[in-house]
C-alpha cells in the first residue's frame, strides 16, 4: 500500500481485482488520487491501491459498506463489480446463478445507491454496463439511444441497473452515470479470453509446442478497444459536467483474422497458414456488435492505443 495525503481526491473500485480495476487504480494513482479498493480476496494483487477492503458481495453485511462511505464520502465510486458466467455462455444455468447474477449486477448497485442517497449525496458513480444489452437488436452498430435488447439475464441484469441509475439520478438527484463497455483487451485479461487463447497459441507455436493454431471462426467480428484507453474513458465520464450515459468502444469493426495479420507483422513470420476453424470452438453464437462512440469523442476523449498498438501490448504483456 502507498502513503496517504488528506487533500486527495478520494475514489472507491467495487471489483478492484479485475482487468479494469487494476488498471484505473494505476491511472487514478498517477492522477493523485487515493483509491480504495474492494474485492472478495483476502489479500489483493492490486499494488496500486492506498487501501483494500474484503469483502464479498455474495456473503458480507453491506453495514461495512455503509460505513465506509458514511465515513469517508469518496469523490467518485466506479462499479466494477460483476458476475460474469452469464456473458459466456447463452445464460444462466441454474438458479444458484441467476441468484448471484441478479445480487451483484443488480442488487448490490442498488444497495450502493440507497446507502450514497443518506450518507454521500455528492459522490459521483460509474456504473459499467456491457454491450451485451443491445444483443438481440438487430442491428450492427449501436448508440445510447438504442434500444435495449438483452438476451441473457447477465445483460438483463445490466439493463436493470441502467434503469435504476436513471431513477436515482430523476428522484434522488444523484450524480450517475453509465459507461457502455465493449470488448476491451490487455494483457491482464485471463487465458479464457479469446484475446489471450491466441496469443497463447501463437506462442506455443512459434516455440514448437503447437502444431496448428486453432480458433472457432476467423470472420467472427467483434468491435475491440485497448482496456486502458477505456478505463481512462471512464474516469472522463465523471469528470463530465452532468451524468449521462456513453458508449465506450472503438466503433471499427475487426475480425478475429485482423489478429492474426497484426500478430504476423510483429512476429515476422507468416500465421494464418497455420490456423485450423474448429466450430466447436464457439460456446455461443456472437452477434456482431459494433458502437458508435461520438458523443464520447465529442466529449473530449482520446484514445491513445491502435488495434494494432493493443495486440502488440498483449503480445509482449505489456500494461
């Protein structure tokens, strides 16, 4: 843990652990902020923080919660919080996780809220939302006027929250807002993630190890962003003058086959002979979700990272 500073500003990561967690508590800290994070391990792994609590949104009293910011009134509370089985496969299978789907996607936010509502009214919260809520609409590019439509409980979920946000915000006049995140990928994400089965894979074969490079659809697309460019979109969210929801995304549509053209250039040898379509690969069937980021360009944010600068970054694990 770091040294405090009374006069920074103050900032609470509910799901500090996580890929996002981690890297907004590395930007907050060059920003002088003292972040405090919260997350169900006994010991964090994050090194960036000024304090940790544990705690388990499952299993612990939210009176720990209710005292911390009846206490110390964070200046801003970013929700990274999640239950994320749902979003891997086509829904919940069975109703010990819908239960804890429904508890930390939904019910604890609200709990969040209610507790912020008596105890730390100007607190400003960022809830993060999934592009997942715009599945089964039909279309291929979404904006915050899109309509929702969810198709698993995991984004019902999420769609709930949005909608709680909006009635806190309308009758409690609470500073909320949402950040709508598509994929985002860095080299903290997980070896579940496609991101990393690829690189992993290229790896393993250009040391020998591997044979043949597989994925489950070289065409799947997908609209992918460089993680720490969107966790710095979402610390521009609450810097905004009102609270608002935003698509966080690149807008540009890539394939899985732009990975592989980008990873050739870095690695200097030819891949794409190499990897075999195995169907079933694929857990679920993916639509192709594509955001339209202007209002959060407009609003001044600037990503810094290329498609290319992030599979580079991933490759060489570099944060």
């Amino acid at each position: 843990m770091v040294d405090l500073d009374k006069n920074l500003k103050k900032a609470f990561i509910l799901g500090c652990d996580g890929q996002d967690g981690r890297l907004l508590s590395k930007l907050l800290r060059q920003k002088s902020y003292e972040v405090i994070g919260l997350s169900r391990a006994k010991e964090s792994i994050n090194l960036e923080l000024s304090r940790y609590i544990s705690f388990d949104l499952l299993e612990d009293s939210f009176h720990l919660i209710e005292d911390f910011i009846r206490l110390e009134k964070p200046d801003e509370i970013y929700y990274f919080a999640a239950y994320h089985k749902s979003a891997q496969e086509s829904d919940i299978s069975s109703w010990e996780e819908a239960e804890n789907s429904a508890r930390i996607n939904y019910l604890a936010f609200i709990k969040i809220l209610g507790i912020c509502e008596h105890y730390s009214p100007l607190s400003r919260i960022l809830y993060t939302s999934s592009s997942l809520i715009y599945s089964n609409l039909g279309i291929e590019i979404q904006d915050e006027n899109s309509n929702f439509a969810p198709n698993c409980l995991y984004s019902l979920n999420k769609v709930a929250s949005m909608e709680a946000a909006n009635w806190f915000k309308r009758t409690k006049n609470l500073f909320i807002s949402v950040a709508i995140m598509y994929n985002h990928e860095s080299a903290l994400r997980s070896d579940k993630f496609l991101s990393k089965k690829i690189i992993n894979q290229v790896k393993q074969y250009l040391s020998g190890d591997l044979s043949e490079i597989q994925v489950g659809d070289l065409n799947a697309i997908t609209d992918w962003g460089y993680a720490l460019d969107y966790v710095e979109a979402c610390w521009h969210i609450l810097q905004q003058e009102n609270s608002g929801s935003y698509i966080v995304s690149s807008g540009v549509s890539r394939t899985v086959r732009d990975w592989f053209t980008c990873l050739e250039e870095i690695v200097g040898q030819t891949l794409l002979n190499r990897v075999k379509e195995d169907k079933s690969l694929l857990l679920r069937s993916k639509p192709a979700l594509i955001g339209d980021n202007r209002k959060l360009l407009d609003s001044g944010w600037d990503p810094a990272h290329s498609f290319f600068d992030m599979v580079r970054k991933i490759y060489f694990e570099e944060i």
